[in-house]
C-alpha cells in the first residue's frame, strides 16, 4: 500500500469527518465504481493479561490524573483492586507575626476538607453502602521531581491520624461537596513539635512535613473520586498564638507544584480473571478493567496479501459479554494502544490524531446500544485504518492492546466477547478496493 500514500492521507482526514464509526465505510465506497470487497473473517487471536504499572504523576504537569481515587472494591470476576492517596502541601496562609512556632501556640483543632471530583459521572460500586477512610502521615521523602506510577505506595505511620467510620459516600453535587477529616491528638503534638521555621514557607514546610495519605479502613463497596487540587481543598489549623488571642488559622493546600500520586493495587485471588490466568485456553471471554487492572492483547493475522490494494475501511467490533450491571460502570472509551521501544503502551496513530485534533469520538470506542432478541446490549467499535495500512506495509507489528483511555482516572471494568464466541465475537471489518 505504499503506492497509495497521499491516498491514505486523504482517507484519514475522510475518517475523521464522519460521526460514527460504523459511517465511514459505507458512505466511502458507495456510489462510485470501484470493486471493493469487505473483509471480516479474520483469525483474530486475543489473551487477557494483567495490566503493567501506568504514569501517575510527571514533574511540571497540572496532573496526569484530573482526580484522584481511594477505595478497596472486591468483585467476583476481577478481584480485589484497592487504591490509596498520597498529596503533598504547600502554605496557602502563613502563620501569624504574633507566633514564632506553634509549640508555644494553643491549637484549637486540625481539621483537612476534600473535596469530591465534579464530574460525578462513571461511579464504581455501591455507593448506598457505607465504607470508613483513614489518614496516615507520609514518613519517607516525598520529591516533587519525582515520576510516580500506579504500583509506588509511599511509606506512612502505622497508626492513623484521622478516620472517617461508616459514612456514606455522596459525592453528586446534589447530596454533598467535600469530606472533612478532623485531626487526632497526636496529629497536633506533631505539628507542635515541628521547627519553629516550618510555616514561614513552603520549602520549609516540605523539608518538615512530607504529607498525608488517604487509605481505605478494609473492604469497601465502592471507590470515591476525590479531586486533591480543588481550590476549596485545605488543611486548616486552628490556633491562638498566645493565651489572650483570638482563634486564627495556619492553611495548608495541594497545588500544581505539589505530589498527588493514586496507588493501585490488584489481587485477583479467587476471581474469575484469576481463573482465566490459571487456564487461559479459551478466548471466549476477555477482561478490562481501569486502574493498571487487566487489558488485552491482540494479535493481527498476515495481511501482507493486501499490500496492492486500497484499504478503504478497518475497524474492530467489540461486544460487552456481561449484562448490564449499575455497579460497576462500563468503559467510556475503549483505546487502542501499540508498545513503544522501551516497552510502554502508547496510543496508536489513528488515535493520537484524534486527540490532537479533538476528534476522540469520531475514533470511536465509545459504548453503542442495540437490541438482540429483546434484551439490551452494547458494543464499541474502534478505527485503525492507518494502523491497518501501516501494518500490511511491514511498518507496525501484529500485536496491539486494547485498554482504557484516561486508565488512570475512571474506575471502570467490562468483560468482552473474544474472537471464538460463537454470538457476536469480536471481529476485524474491512473494506478493500481492488487496484487492477
């Protein structure tokens, strides 16, 4: 297909105009009269495998996560994922001229407001049950040149400094806005107990004090997504700089110069993916989920066959295999990704000029709805046509992975048909014109 370059140039720019995927192919060969053929039967070959460790946090970016997440969820088919959070701070209000340190001061009360991410879309779990969080102080250095990915857990005390027990979570702006975590005793002799320069500024306030890790107290029936940079968000003390004082406040915030780093964790003892991995020779049902959970990989069949002539159309259609279910939610965008030279998934072609030309959703992946025999299903359909091209011209290899985009920041889980289900398998589709 190398012939036909500019051809394909013009083919992406077709692909991306059209609102669905499933439009393109048909609106671009009908009515002229060159032979095509349309293409489905492949071999496709598919594993589910568990995911790798994915980027959390970069030094000088806003974030790579718009929120961050804490639960310890435990399903039937994917096992137990538990995610921990971990903020760094800086001073937000100094403390008062009047107080040289707060070892001599009279704290009042410490208290920490989070606030819950605004987009309350896509929520994970039973949000009906209650779960407890506690808080632990960050004991090891904590660098905000630091890269971090989904598998680094930061050392923290032992014993938590707060807890918040048996609540349940509200996080639709109609119920509530933020949680707030009321400091223990030995939480204020901490900080009482902190050099007399360690408020004056924030270099000085994170030589002293490392941060605070939110962690789930046990298993939780749901994970709640929190967003640390929230401008609401603040750490407030409370303290009177001498007996004859009124109360006034030292406040403490997460900022964009800040550490806020999610950890997860998966163990999928007894699950049904674990039985999968114990016995992976059948393809029939495949495995995703978010938060470094599991992903699979395809491997394409020869295409080298095709290399003269025209590749109008690829798409891959994915059918979800398990049945509606309103506690864990399904994918918003399935992405397909190929390995990188050091071995990192990164988004292929046709999807990185979608997201550089804001046309993420005219790439597809995203969920569709349709009838079969009266019960609802739903199905994603991705585009690869220059991944497609690239590959029968010997460019790309045969192995792509199919995940999450933003993997890090939506809970979510789906289980697929693989290419061997007898009903609506997963299948390779293309359009091919015959250049004589």
């Amino acid at each position: 297909m190398k012939v036909y370059t500019l051809f394909a140039a013009l083919l992406l720019i077709a692909l991306f105009s059209c609102n669905k995927p499933s439009d393109f192919g048909k609106e671009f060969v009908s009515g002229n009269n060159i032979p095509f053929d349309v293409i489905d039967t492949f071999s496709l070959k598919a594993i589910s495998e568990p995911g790798a460790r994915i980027r959390m946090y970069v030094p000088g970016s806003t974030a790579t996560s718009g929120n961050s997440i804490v639960g310890a969820v435990r399903d039937d088919e994917f096992g137990i994922i538990t995610a921990n959070i971990y903020a760094q701070f800086v001073i937000n209000k100094a403390i008062s001229s009047k107080a040289t340190n707060l070892s001599a001061s009279a704290i009042d009360s410490v208290v920490w407001d989070v606030y819950y991410d605004a987009d309350s879309t896509g929520q994970y779990g039973d949000l009906s049950s209650p779960i407890s969080l506690d808080v632990f102080k960050i004991t090891e250095n904590v660098n905000n040149q630091d890269t971090l990915y989904s598998d680094f857990n930061y050392q923290t005390d032992a014993v938590p400094v707060s807890s918040i027990s048996n609540f349940i979570p509200k996080p639709f702006p109609s119920d509530s806005s933020h949680l707030r975590f009321r400091f223990n005793n030995d939480f204020v002799n901490y900080l009482k107990s902190l050099p007399d320069s360690t408020f004056n500024t924030s270099s000085k306030l994170q030589e002293q004090f490392e941060g605070l890790s939110i962690k789930p107290n046990g298993e939780t029936k749901s994970m709640i997504r929190l967003n640390m940079v929230n401008t609401n968000n603040r750490l407030t003390i409370y303290y009177k700089p001498t007996a004859s004082d009124t109360t006034t406040s030292i406040i403490l915030i997460t900022n964009g110069n800040c550490v806020r780093h999610t950890s997860f964790t998966h163990d999928y003892t007894g699950s049904r993916f674990q039985k999968y991995l114990d016995n992976p020779t059948t393809d029939s049902v495949l495995f995703i989920q978010s938060l470094a959970g599991p992903r699979v990989k395809i491997t394409l069949p020869d295409l080298s066959y095709l290399k003269y002539d025209a590749l109008n159309f690829a798409e891959l259609e994915l059918t979800v295999t398990d049945p509606i279910n309103n506690l864990y939610a399904l994918p918003l965008q399935l992405w397909l990704f190929k390995k990188n030279s050091d071995g990192e998934l990164i988004s292929t072609t046709d999807g990185s000029i979608a997201l550089t030309s804001s046309l993420a959703s005219a790439y597809g992946g995203t969920k569709e709805e349709f009838t079969e025999n009266g019960l609802t299903k739903y199905k994603y359909k991705i585009r690869l046509p220059k991944y497609l091209t690239d590959y029968i011209d010997g460019q790309e290899t045969n192995e792509l992975y199919l995940s999450m985009l933003y993997s890090g920041t939506l809970p979510a889980r789906v289980l697929l048909n693989g290419p061997n289900t007898k009903a609506n398998p997963m299948k390779l589709k293309l359009i091919v014109s015959r250049i004589l």
